[in-house]
C-alpha cells in the first residue's frame, strides 16, 4: 500500500472536519446524503456522458493504483533484459523464442517482431506506434479524475441553488429551512472539496504512474531495437543502466 496516499487523504480530511470543529460548527452537520448525492451521482453522470464506457471503466479501475500502485518491474526487468542480450549475443535471434511466454504483450510483441526478423528500424516504428495508443488510452482513462474535479464545483453550485430553491419553498415553516439551508451550504463544499482534496489529486497521481510506465516501454523499445541490430551486449547494458537510474 502507498502510505502517502492514505496519509495525505486522510491529512485532507482532518483539516476540513477539525477547521470546522474549531470554528464552532458540528461533524454531523457536514453529514448531507442528499448534497452527496447531488454532487458524486451528478458529477460521475456528466463524466460518463463525456466519456466512452470502456474509458470510464478503465478511469475507475485504475483507482486503486493511487493506493496499490503497480510493483516496480525495473529490477526483473533489467535482469530479463540482460538474459535476452545475452541469449541473442550467444546462440542468435532465433533462441529468443524461448522468452515469448512473457505475460507482458508488449514484451510478447517485441520478441516476436525480433524473432521473426524485422528489420531493427521497423521493429522501432511498430514499437513506438504501439507505446503510443497504449499512452493515449491510459492518459484517456487517467483524465476521467480531471474532468470528475471540473465538473463536481460546478454541480456544488447546482446543488446550493437546488436547496436554496427548497428554502424559498418553505418560508412559511420554519422547521424545514434548516435542512434546505444545509444542502445548500454543504453542496458546495462537497463539490469544491472533491475536486481539490481528492478528483484533481488521483488524476494527477495516475499520470505519473502512466508516464512511468511508458518511460519503461521506451527504454524497451531502444533495447529490442539494439538486441535486433546486433549491437554489442555494453549498448543494451548502457540502457539497463538507464533504466535502473529513473527509479
């Protein structure tokens, strides 16, 4: 689990419930289920209206990342690297077939191309179009929490124009004013809360999981490229060296 995570959301919302301890006011009038509702049911609609289905399924999925993060591929990485070097070097291209069973498809790719005798330059291309719709759609995926932390502000205002509007309604019982007041209040926090505290925090966390696992592809690409060149087993050492080195 990433602690940092945790710690920061959870730093998050201390320092909301505690301010507003100490300003005088009381947890359970944060507690609004119809606000909630207004704000997440409202915010998640319109991003599934933006979105496609399977990018939006992708977006929540990829949720969990923020707190389980992918494992670091570097280190057995580096080191089936360096077997492939050196299995190519030794006993030629054709001898890599033995490693196409990867449970990575881009690595099952990027054998394949390189034991089926591509030349170097096109396994590059064919590589680096490959890295590139793998890219886009994560980034597409990664921005559902972006356009979540647009959208939820502006559907707070929604929601403390909807309790305003209940509060005009039962101007003449007093009784029922508390709760339309409240709605309206809190529905703003939620959505400006949401987006700044939690939204806008994920997408940004999940970019950098993605940008971090395309730099690892890249560097892959410069390796099948060198492995399929023929060049000698120092150059693609060179690249696990750089792999290593953007832990």
């Amino acid at each position: 689990m990433d602690f940092a995570s945790l710690i920061g959301l959870a730093l998050a919302v201390a320092g909301l419930v505690v301010g507003h301890t100490l300003d005088g006011g009381r947890f359970a009038s944060l507690v609004q289920p119809a606000a909630f509702a207004i704000v997440v049911v409202g915010t998640f609609g319109a991003v599934l209206l933006q979105s496609e289905a399977r990018t939006f399924a992708r977006g929540m999925h990829m949720l969990r990342w923020v707190f389980f993060p992918p494992k670091s591929r570097r280190q057995p990485l580096s080191r089936e690297i360096a077997l492939w070097s050196h299995t190519a070097r030794r006993d030629g291209l054709l001898a890599l077939e033995q490693y196409m069973g990867a449970k990575d498809l881009f690595i099952q790719k990027g054998l394949r191309l390189i034991v089926d005798g591509i030349a170097p330059e096109k396994i590059r291309n064919l590589l680096e179009t490959e890295v590139t719709a793998i890219e886009f759609a994560e980034r597409q995926a990664a921005r559902v929490w972006e356009a979540a932390a647009g959208y939820s502000p502006t559907i707070g205002i929604v929601g403390a124009v909807l309790g305003l509007i209940h509060v005009m309604e039962n101007l003449s019982d007093p009784a029922r004013l508390g709760s339309g007041i409240a709605v309206a209040f809190v529905s703003t926090v939620y959505g400006v809360g949401l987006a700044n505290l939690f939204f806008l925090p994920v997408g940004n966390k999940l970019k950098a999981i993605v940008s971090d696992q395309v730099a690892q592809y890249e560097i892959l690409i410069d390796v099948f490229h060198d492995i399929a060149s023929g060049n000698h087993t120092r150059v693609v050492e060179e690249r696990v060296a750089s792999l290593l080195a953007k832990r």
